[in-house]
C-alpha cells in the first residue's frame, strides 16, 4: 500500500495539496492528515425508461452506454446509465480538527459518508483514492477499519436493530455507557427497550453514544443532532469538540448550520456533489467573506438571517 | 373556520404518563409551534392530534367531532423520519396517488422533478423524500397539517422554499399548521404561537 506522509512546511495555506486548499486562518498548524478523499466519485446505475420511439440523446453523459434489449424487454425503451452523484470530490480531515460539511440536500453527503465507511449498495460504483492516517485504503481495508478507528453516527434512526435492545447494541463496558447515558440525560432503563420504544431524539442520542463507546480517532457523524433539543445539541458538539481536541479527528456532515459554526474549524460548502468552497468557520460572520454565491445564498437562507432566497434551486 | 381540539386527555405507555388530563386547542388560521425537550412526548402529541394513537381517557374532536375512522383523515401528519413513513416497495407516483388527486403545481412548488416520480424511495435522498411526504398530506386536502421537524434533514435553501410554501398554501386554504421544531429561530420566524408542552 502506498504510504503519503504530510509535512505541513511542504505547502501555504491557500496552495492546493492532495487535492483541496486551505482558508488561511484555518486550524492546521502541524496537522497531519488523518482522512484524505481525493477525487472521490460516487455513482449508481440505474434503468431509466425513455419515452417511446426516440432516440437516444447524444452526448448527455460520457459513462452511459446502451443497454441489448432482448425478449420481454424489448417492447419497453429503457437502458442502463450511470448517474453520477459525486464528482471529484476532495476533502481532508486532520488531526485535532472538526471539519463540517454543509449543503443542498440530495447533493451527496450522505453517499460520501458511505463510501468512506465502505458501506456501499449493490448498485454503486466508487471511484478515487481515499488515505486514512497516511495510508491508502481499498474498500476491505475501510471495512476493517469502519467500527475500531472510524466510527459512524448514521442519519437514519433505521439504522438500529428493531429486535435487539438498546443495551446489547451498544454493547461495550457497562461502565463505560452508563457515563455516556448519564452525559445524554438517558435513563439507565433505555438499555433494557427497544427501539421502537425511543423518541426520534432518543434514538438520536443512542446512536451517539454508539459511536462514542469505543476508542475510534475518526468519528463521522451524518446529521447527528435532528430530533435533539438545543441543550443535547450543544452538548454533542461539546463533545465533538473535546474529541477533536484530544488529537482525533470528526467529519461533521450537518443541515444545521448555526449549530456546525459553534464547534468545527473548516467549513466545506457541499453543491451537486462536489466542494465549491472550503472555508474557515470565521468566514460566515458575513456574506461579503464567502467566496461562492452557493455559500451567499446558504447564509441567507438561515432563519437567523434573512430566510430567503433568490432564484432558482 | 375548523377548530382541532383535545379534551381531558390522558396518554401513557406503560407506567409512564405522558399527558394528563390535557386540554388544548388550535384553530385553523394559526401556525402552533410546539415546544419541548427531547423525549417529552411532542411526537405523542402529533400521533393522537392526527389518530394514529388513541387515548386512554378523553378525546380528540375535529369541529366537535372526533377524528372520521374511515378514509382519509382531515387531520395529516408530516414524519420527522420520511425514510419510514414511505413504502419502499412502491414507486413515489403510486404513493402519491393512493393519497389522492394533487394540484399540478404543488410538486413544481415543492420543487420536486418529475424524473423522481418514477424512484423508490431508497432512490431518493432524506429532503427529496420529505419533499414527497409533504405532497402527499397535501394531496388529502387537510384541514389541519402537522409537522414534526420536517425540515431538520433540508438544507436551509429547501428550508425557506418549503416553508415558504407551506405558509403560503396554509393561508390560501385555511389549513392549520401545527410544527414542531427545535429551532428557536425557525419557531420565531413561522409561529403566531407557541406551545410548551411542560406547561400543560
């Protein structure tokens, strides 16, 4: 496997390195990178029915091929293609740092959790190179990784084994979950429910302090804090915060973009499957510091600001 | 003018009580924000609003009716988790149209593209199949919507769109919105009055 070590005197701040700059005033003094995504690629095929007796378009996509019809599929029009949701993307995380991803919804962010952890559908296809602590990964590898040094906060409160209890699936020292329950205002008795019997933020908090019970250095949280009141929001991003500051890293993909700027250092503005800007938090003070009219029109949009927006989505 | 009432109810799930002997009301020319902590038992309150759960004791009433057994009910909720509330075996046009006859520029307001129509929802990400959930309250013609923190997997772009919306169609055709949130600056925005649930 190859092996990229970072030296931060190698490159400035705004030089572009292993695929992504920094904003100047960004928390990266020394640090090394502990999760790199370069030019990550995300992708599905899927049949697509064309209405009858046209042609194909030409020149739509590069990777789309036409499928043979044969038999029973021949009265219908419909070919395979390859949508791609993730186009070149390049992000990093280093040690020490909380990088927050913000964006459109439906523009990916959940797939590029995905294929970080190696959770990927029958279906995809992944292109690029991810690194994790220097070292180039295949998708066995990040398998072997996802659970000991990478952990998941998933979006999906599905996400839970709906017949096994809440305290065998968070498994773990015993110890160890009644402090972590106890930080989450969780009754000791939630260990012995099922999921069903949780309150959407309660199973918010669960899937939480699953991801915190082992010892991972990379946790990446796909919209932890929904259904969470202000006060446990807070005090997630406490201890994301307190995580990082330990020489850990957290990828923090999130809607919640107020709730993002109190704790991470870098910002990356997530549109239609790609960065278009990768920014210091210090810059969302105010519209005028934003580089991309994407990122204007998301700070607008904050019902803290002016909650609206111009144009179309 | 309709009026969506609880009278005296009381819920509980096992030895743990939730509401006792509640009472409250809404009128559908206004937006309600409810407000309580995390696992108080505002999702409770949405499922008995809207029928999903009975009461233990008391009653839910609907312009002095209780809710209608039968058919669609008057009374829609929006699910905080859309990955649950949609069947993943039917294609998003078939759900929607189990629901009901839908205005064809409700789905350009709610910014839904066509080509989703054909998907499943585990095609579809969490705010695009949001997106459906809300047309398909919509396609019953309620007298009152509830929404459950249905924007908290939207980015704020879709965010003001939808709500937009939302407000808009609400006004238009005297529909109450009853919303959940736990954004103290979304509440302020949409809400003509707030509800804490520790104060019943």
């Amino acid at each position: 496997m190859d092996t990229q070590q970072h030296l931060s005197s190698v490159h400035t701040h705004e030089e572009a390195h292993h695929g992504h700059t920094h904003a100047s005033v960004s928390h990266h003094a020394g640090g090394h990178h502990l999760l790199q995504v370069e030019n990550l690629c995300v992708g599905f095929q899927m049949y697509e029915t064309l209405p009858q007796q046209s042609s194909p378009a030409k020149g739509i996509a590069c990777k789309e091929k036409q499928t043979k019809r044969f038999g029973f599929f021949s009265r219908t029009t419909t070919r395979q293609t390859m949508q791609w949701v993730i186009d070149h993307l390049s992000l990093s995380v280093h040690t020490g740092e909380i990088l927050a991803v913000v964006g459109a919804s439906g523009s990916g962010k959940t797939l590029l959790a995905d294929a970080i952890m190696g959770l990927y559908d029958t279906n995809t296809c992944v292109e690029g190179v991810i690194y994790y602590d220097g070292v180039k990964q295949d998708a066995s590898s990040l398998t072997a990784l996802r659970g000991s040094e990478i952990a998941f906060v998933p979006q999906s409160v599905k996400s839970l084994d709906p017949l096994m209890k809440i305290g065998k699936q968070i498994g773990g020292d015993p110890a160890r979950r009644a402090e972590l329950f106890e930080r989450y205002s969780l009754s000791t008795d939630v260990e012995g429910l099922y999921p069903f019997e949780l309150s959407g933020g309660m199973a918010r908090r669960v899937l939480l302090c699953t991801a915190l019970m082992g010892n991972p250095r990379l946790i990446i949280a796909d919209e932890p804090t929904p259904g969470l009141d202000l006060e446990l929001a807070v005090q997630a991003m406490k201890d994301f915060r307190t995580f990082a500051d330990e020489g850990k890293g957290v990828l923090l993909i999130t809607h919640d973009i107020e709730l993002a700027l109190r704790v991470a250092d870098r910002v990356a503005v997530f549109k239609d499957g790609t960065v278009v800007e990768e920014t210091a938090v210090a810059n969302f003070a105010a519209p005028h510091l934003l580089n991309h009219p994407f990122s204007r029109a998301l700070w607008h949009a904050l019902p803290e600001h002016d909650f609206s927006f111009e144009g179309e989505l | 003018m309709s009026v969506l009432e609880l009278q005296q109810v009381s819920f509980s799930y096992g030895a743990k009580t939730v509401f006792a002997n509640c009472s409250l009301s809404f009128d559908s020319h206004e937006r309600v924000a409810l407000y309580a902590p995390s696992g108080r038992g505002k999702t409770t309150l949405c499922r008995l609003l809207a029928g999903y759960s009975k009461p233990q004791a008391g009653q839910v009433l609907l312009d002095g009716q209780p809710l209608p057994q039968m058919g669609p009910c008057p009374v829609q909720l929006i699910w905080q988790h859309p990955e649950q509330a949609l069947d993943p075996l039917l294609r998003m046009q078939t759900s929607l149209q189990e629901a009901g006859p839908l205005e064809e520029d409700v789905l350009h307001r709610l910014g839904i593209k066509p080509e989703w129509l054909t998907r499943y929802p585990r095609e579809l990400s969490g705010g695009e199949m949001q997106r459906f959930c809300i047309a398909r309250a919509l396609a019953v013609h309620p007298q009152f919507l509830i929404a459950d923190e249905i924007s908290t997997m939207l980015d704020a772009l879709t965010q003001v769109q939808i709500w937009d919306f939302l407000c808009s169609y609400c006004d238009e055709h005297e529909v109450g919105l009853i919303l959940v949130t736990h954004s103290q600056a979304l509440q302020d925005r949409l809400a003509t009055r707030v509800v804490n649930l520790d104060s019943l």
